[in-house]
C-alpha cells in the first residue's frame, strides 16, 4: 500500500524568509524555487515550503505516504473512516497528491509519482 513517508509540506506565509532557515537545517539549497512551492531534497526524503497551505486550510505541517494507487489507497481510507481533505490533484510532471483527515481532524497527505 505504502513506501513509505516521503515528503512533508510546511505552509508558509513568507517563502523566501523561510528559505534560509531550511536550507540551514538541511544543509542543501532548493531543487525547487518557485512562487507556489518551494522544495528541498535531502536522500529520499522531500521537506517542501507551500505558501498556499494556510488558504487551503493547513494549519501546521502535513506528511505524504508514497503510494502505488492514490485513488485505491483514497478509496481505502475513506472506507475506513476517514474524510477527504483534498481530492487527488496533479501538481505538475504527473506528480498526484490528495489528503485526508482522521476523526480527530489529523491530516494525512498520499502522493503517487509519475
């Protein structure tokens, strides 16, 4: 179902104030520099900077499970309980990725690579 947790998404409202400090942190600069995202990759793992998360409702950071099959793995959770935060979207280079929110309002993120 899962490969693991691959990508964590921080919604800021000042991307190039909270450039420095990640980069500090990591010790790399961003692969990715644009107005809508801002990402940074350190082995397999992707820490990303979304200025839009907060008008989208994020209210702290959020983590993306890799999945074969976002909309099965959506199917699932929903089954399972859960509600859907975001429909499956493709964020560009057929990058999928949707969320979805437990009972006590903890949101979980899926992504599919291309």
């Amino acid at each position: 179902m899962t490969s693991g947790l691959k990508t964590v998404v921080y919604p800021v409202g000042d991307p190039a104030g909270a450039k420095p400090l990640y980069a500090a942190l990591l010790g790399v600069e961003p692969y990715v520099d644009e107005p809508y995202y801002v990402g940074f990759r350190v082995g397999d793992q992707e820490l990303g900077l979304d200025p839009n998360g907060h008008a989208a409702g994020l209210t702290g950071p959020i983590g993306y499970w890799e999945v074969q099959d976002i909309e099965a793995t959506l199917d699932q959770l929903v089954g399972a309980g859960a509600e859907i935060q975001q429909p499956v979207k493709d964020v560009g280079g057929g990058k999928l990725i949707a969320s979805v929110k437990d009972a006590d309002g903890n949101v979980t993120g899926l992504t599919q690579a291309s």
